[in-house]
C-alpha cells in the first residue's frame, strides 16, 4: 500500500520564512528611508560629509599614533609621523583666508601668517597662538581670532583699530587711535581733516583728552589741535587760530570748557578779535588781542 507524504509543515514554514524576509525588507526600507531623511537635512553636501568622516577617523588615527608615541617616550618623534601622516591625507595649509581688514594691507596678513609660502604646512604643525601672537604685534590688529577649516584653510579674522587723531611728532605725523597706539605715518595733506595731538606724553592721555572734549560737544568740531604743555594741562586751539589755555586738573579742565562754550554762545568768541584764552587762573578769564592790553573777565561763579 503506498504511503502519501504531506507537505503541509514545508508549506507553513516557507510561509513563515517568507514572511520574516518581506518584514526584514520593510523594516530596512524604513531605515534606510529614516537615514536618508535625515541626511538631507543636514546642511552638507555628501562630498563635505565625507571630508568630515574622514577627518574624524584620520584625527582617531593621529590620536592613537600620538598616544602609542609618548608612552613609548618619543613625542618628537611622535610629532613628525603625524604631521607626516596628515600631509599624505591632504591636511596641510594651502589657503589663508582674512575677513575684518578695511584699511590694513591684506598683503602684510599673509606675509605674518604664512611665513614660507613655498612649502606648505601639514595642520598638526599649525601653531594658532604663534600665528595670533605675531598678528596682534601689527600697529593696525587691535585684536584677532585664528582657527582651522580643515582641510586645508587657516581661518583669520580681524579686528582692527580704529583711526582716531594725528599725534604731531618733530620729524612727522602718526594715525594714532583712541588708546594712543601709533597705527602708521600720514601726510600733512591726509591730516589736515583730523584731530591734530601734540606735546610730550600727549598719546598717553588721549582718553583724558576725550573725556575733556565730552563735557562741551558744542566746541568739538571747533577745536583744531590739543596741545599737552607740561605733562599736566592742555591748550585748544580753534580752527580760527585761537587758542584756549586750560587749568591744570581733569575736573578743573571740564569746568573751564563748559564755562568758555557758555562764553562763547552768549558773546560769540570764536572767530573773534581775541587771539589767546587764558583760564588757568578761574573764574578769571585773561583775552590777549594783538596790538592791545589784555583785557580780563569774569567767567562767573568759580568755572
């Protein structure tokens, strides 16, 4: 009697087995479709996620390479093969890129930061405290910020100074900012629009000089040139030619100015017959006029 076999246990699990793949293939799908999402709302480009994985395993690899170095006691060593390593992958310096410079000559940035311009340097090498120390010694650089955008970039950005008057010196003028920081030399012609300072010790209290200034905006845009006479008071001269002596004494200085634009709006002073001020003696106030006696006048009230 023959026997018939049945297949219904084979059916069942291929059935299963069947279904365990289509539920794998959806599940991959899933993900795959969940990585993808994910990816594009990165805002990378896939040639720039894949400089960033590679930088991520070449900085594993360079760490590990230095670790295994220095416990064997050999950091220069050490130094060079990475450095080596980095180069072979295309991490050195070709490219020195400068934002922030207005009136700096871009030209003196690269020439502080890529020193040999010949032979590139491999990233490791890089040292960005070096590179920031030598900027700051620039006149113009008031301060910078130095980085790396791998692969191949040095990143400077700086801040510069700002022009602020003209110390008058015996052999030629400076660009001088408000701290005093000589910045570069300018001509006669270029200065003539500017705040002219001088005097000995004068660039060392320019911001005295400002605060002075503060006290009566109205007279700023008159005053021509600040003279620092004897390291301790200042003269004002106007651009009529007149000039304006002051106490000796910060406060003592302010209150004179005040008293003197007060002055000057209520009988019109400046551009005058009166050639010289004289208020180092308050609240007296000595006019010099060419050809005549001085004249004295009180400027009331203890200014």
């Amino acid at each position: 009697m023959a026997q018939i076999k049945r297949g219904g246990k084979g059916v069942r699990r291929t059935a299963k087995a069947n279904k365990r793949a289509t539920t794998a293939r959806r599940a991959k799908a899933k993900t795959s479709g969940f990585v993808d999402g994910a990816m594009a709302l990165l805002p990378f480009t896939e040639e720039q996620l894949h400089r960033i994985f590679l930088a991520i395993i070449l900085g594993g690899a360079v760490a590990l390479a230095w670790f295994v170095a220095s416990l064997a006691g050999f950091p220069a060593m050490a130094k060079a093969q990475v450095a080596e390593v980095a180069s072979d992958a295309g991490f050195e310096v070709r490219r020195v890129r400068i934002s922030g410079v207005n009136r700096m000559d871009d030209q003196t940035i690269y020439d502080t930061v890529w020193k040999e311009r010949n032979a590139a340097t491999p990233m490791p090498l890089v040292d960005l405290e070096d590179i920031r120390e030598r900027l700051l010694a620039l006149s113009w650089v008031k301060d910078a910020r130095v980085s790396i955008q791998l692969p191949q970039t040095i990143a400077i950005d700086v801040v510069e100074r700002e022009p602020h008057a003209v110390l008058k010196k015996p052999d030629r003028l400076v660009l001088i900012d408000q701290q005093g920081v000589e910045l570069e030399p300018i001509s006669k012609e270029a200065a003539s629009e500017e705040l002219m300072i001088s005097g000995p010790g004068a660039s060392r209290v320019v911001g005295g000089l400002d605060r002075l200034m503060a006290a009566a905006p109205a007279l700023q845009v008159q005053v021509k040139e600040a003279e620092w006479v004897g390291n301790r008071r200042w003269n004002l001269s106007f651009r009529t030619g007149q000039v304006l002596a002051l106490p000796q004494g910060e406060d003592e200085a302010a209150k004179a100015l005040v008293a003197f634009a007060r002055m000057d709006g209520q009988n019109r002073l400046i551009g005058g017959k009166v050639a010289t001020f004289d208020m180092r003696a308050p609240p007296r106030v000595y006019m010099r006029i060419p050809g005549r006696a001085d004249q004295v006048l009180n400027s009331g009230g203890g200014s």
